[in-house]
C-alpha cells in the first residue's frame, strides 16, 4: 500500500456528477497543503476513472486507492507527491 500523509482532509461530494465531482476535487486540492491525503467521498460510479486520469496529467497528486462502498465510493489521493 502507498504512504500516507499525516495530514489528512475529506471532500464529501456525494449527489454530483462530473464534470462538477473533478472540478470540486481540483478546487479542494488547490487549498491543500503539501503532503497532505484527501479522501473524496462520492456517488458517481464513474468518478474513480476521471479522478486518476487527472492524477496522470499534474506531477503532484497521487491516486492512491479507490473503495466502492454500499451507499458511496471513497477515492484517496496524495497531494505533494512528486513522480
């Protein structure tokens, strides 16, 4: 499993759809403080595929995992992560 970081933050997004779920996920990300895991807490099944193509196109944020839950879908990511 990836590392962690110490600092942790949650998004609950749940009842959007994208584009609405990565615009709100970039804007959170954009208040974040280095190495920092946010957890994003979603409805949108697809919301685990646009989340890590994002991560692929910017250096800093990691997709680390993604968990479909019986009533939403948790998808951690690390920001700071350099590649």
């Amino acid at each position: 499993m990836k590392k962690l970081s110490t600092r942790f933050e949650e998004l609950d997004i749940k009842g959007l759809c994208c584009p609405q779920v990565l615009i709100n996920v970039k804007k959170k990300i954009d208040t974040l403080n280095e190495d920092t895991t946010l957890k994003v807490l979603t409805t949108d099944p697809l919301a685990h595929l646009d989340i890590k193509a994002y991560t692929h196109i910017v250096d800093n944020v990691e997709f680390v995992s993604y968990e479909k839950k019986e009533e939403h879908d948790e998808i951690v990511l690390n920001y700071g992560t350099r590649r």
